[in-house]
C-alpha cells in the first residue's frame, strides 16, 4: 500500500508551516499528487488538578470562531515536546506542573499534514512564575470539571480535535482501576 515519491516541491514555506507538493505512484501503479502540509509537531495539555481541568477560549482565524480548546502549542525548532509542554501551559494558563506523565502521540489530519500531536498529563498544578503570554495570542483560561468538559462536547462548544482527544482520554484515563492507571 506504501506509495513512492517521484518528485517533490515546495510551494510555500512560512513562518510556522510549509507546504510540499509531492507526486507519486500508488502500488497499482497509477499516479496521483500529494499536497502536504508540513508542520513541526505540538504538544496537547490536559492540566488536572485533581477536580478541574484547564481550558483556554481563543480566536481562531481558520474557524473564523473564538473556541474552547486544551491548552496547547507548537514545539519551537530542537524542542523537546515536555519542555514544550511545560512553556505552554505557564503561558496559557499561568500554572506549572510538578508531575508529568505522557500520554499517546497523533495525528491531527494525516491526509494532507504532518502535525504530529504529544498528550501529556500534567498534575501537581501550582501558580507558574510570571510569563508573557505571547504577543500574537489573546487567551483567556477557564477550569471546568469533567463532566462540563464533556457535555461542552456534546453542546458542540468543544470543536477541535486535539481538545476531543484530551478530553475523551481524560475521562476514560479517570476511569481505569487504580492498578491499570
């Protein structure tokens, strides 16, 4: 099923994004052409403290709607994702974590981009040392418990899919017997 790659370009490239264009040739033997968006990787944080889980409302020029989302970022370049993990939530949220555990590693949209997404479980939450958030970001934090998290699901006020995924992984998380966790 692999496709080989017979040629590749880029079309674009950005500040945070590229865009590679790639023509290739299925195993039947046709050819197609690929458009993909490069990304260097983010990282999702669920921040639990125990009863409440961090959430941030912001503008998204893409949805063209302020959302409800995880709080969440892109990995600088060399990053390692809990270092960026850790930077995101001071910024977004104002707290840091004392305890970190990973969760799974996906893809937001395979089909046609290479962001490829960290969960971390971050627990031991304490008022984090004063950071600026970033100048191009206007957040505004908020802690819900679980059960407004995921009816803010079910009232469609939750609409990406890396907060689906931290939410929906939360919960059942939460739910394994204590020698499964």
């Amino acid at each position: 099923m692999a496709e080989r790659t017979i040629a590749s370009r880029m079309a674009y490239q950005g500040r945070l994004i590229s865009l590679r264009v790639d023509d290739v040739e299925l195993a039947t033997g046709r050819r197609a052409r690929r458009e993909i968006v490069e990304h260097p990787g983010a990282v999702v944080i669920v921040a639990w403290d125990g009863e409440r889980l961090a959430m941030v409302r912001q503008w998204r020029q893409a949805a063209g709607a302020t959302l409800l989302e995880v709080p969440a970022g892109t990995r600088d370049p060399g990053e390692e994702p809990a270092a960026t993990a850790a930077r995101e939530l001071a910024e977004e949220v104002g707290v840091a974590a004392a305890t970190w555990q990973v969760g799974p590693a996906f893809f937001s949209a395979p089909g046609f981009c290479t962001e490829r997404l960290t969960l971390f479980l971050a627990t031991d939450l304490s008022a984090a040392p004063d950071v600026a958030s970033p100048e191009d970001e206007d957040l505004e934090a908020s802690w819900l418990t679980l059960g407004e998290a995921l009816a803010a699901i079910d009232h469609g006020q939750v609409q990406d899919a890396k907060s689906l995924v931290a939410i929906l992984w939360l919960a059942r998380h939460l739910d394994r017997p204590a020698r499964e966790a």
